[in-house]
C-alpha cells in the first residue's frame, strides 16, 4: 500500500477512528521495540506530508487517548500536543507503526497550519533541478485564535 510517497507495507494500524486495531498485548509488543525518540509523520486527509517531529512512547501513548498529534519537544523537554496554543489542532484518524526503523505514522484532519511558520504544511518549498527553490504553498494559513 502507498500513501502519496509513503509505502506502508510494513505498517501496523494500532489506532483507527477512536478505536484501537491491535490488542493490548500486541501494543505492548511493538512499543518494547521502540528507541527512547523516535520520528512521528503527519499526513492530512489527502495523504500530504505535514509535519515531521520527534516524540516518545508517551507521546502516543496521550495520542491514543486524546486523539490529537502528540508530540515531544527537545528544546523545551517536554511533551506537546499540537495546536494546543495556536488552534491549529491534529484531530487525528489513524494511528501506525513502523518497525524498521521504528516510527509513528499519524493521519489527521489538519486544522489550520501543521507547520510553526504558518504555512499548511512544513514541507511548503521544493528544490528545482537547477537548485531553484520554488513554493509550494504560496500563502500562509490564517490563524485561528
């Protein structure tokens, strides 16, 4: 299966529409795999690169529960769920997991921006052939608050 550019043949759906798709053994077994940080992808609806961040088990762990990308911030070494201060919330779909390398795969309704700098998606500039950078995203989103 692909997702856009993303092949998930090697994904396991843990969580889908507020219900998860593993039970609590299997969870615990792939989680045991996880590194103490691990990269965690966002994909909208139309399966479009939003956002790459890191985070932690617990991380998805309040994820499965609140239903909202969840993330761990380096600089700030704590957990945050994004758009708790912007409103540019991740309400999320689905939630799966790679084992090789070990990261999260979120599928969110975005509302808003996912990237800090405003713009739909943090993947908004593309490098031409000819070095060129070009826009991906010509305009930045409105905020919400």
């Amino acid at each position: 299966m692909t997702n856009g550019n993303i092949k998930t043949d090697s994904w396991t759906s843990i969580w889908k529409s507020g219900s998860f798709s593993v039970d609590a053994a299997e969870l615990e077994s792939l989680l045991e795999k996880a590194p103490d940080m691990f990269p965690f992808l966002a994909l909208d609806e139309n399966d479009k690169e939003l956002m790459l961040a890191w985070g932690k088990i617990s991380s998805l762990r309040e994820a499965i529960v609140s239903g909202h990308g969840t993330y761990y911030s380096r600089s700030r070494n704590k957990p945050w769920v994004k758009g708790e201060e912007s409103g540019h919330l991740q309400n999320l779909n689905e939630i799966l997991i790679s084992l090789d390398p070990f990261y999260v795969l979120y599928k969110t309704k975005q509302i808003g921006a996912a990237c800090h700098t405003g713009y739909y998606s943090c993947f908004f500039r593309q490098i031409l052939s000819n070095e060129e950078v070009k826009f991906v995203y010509k305009d930045k989103v409105e905020g919400l608050k």
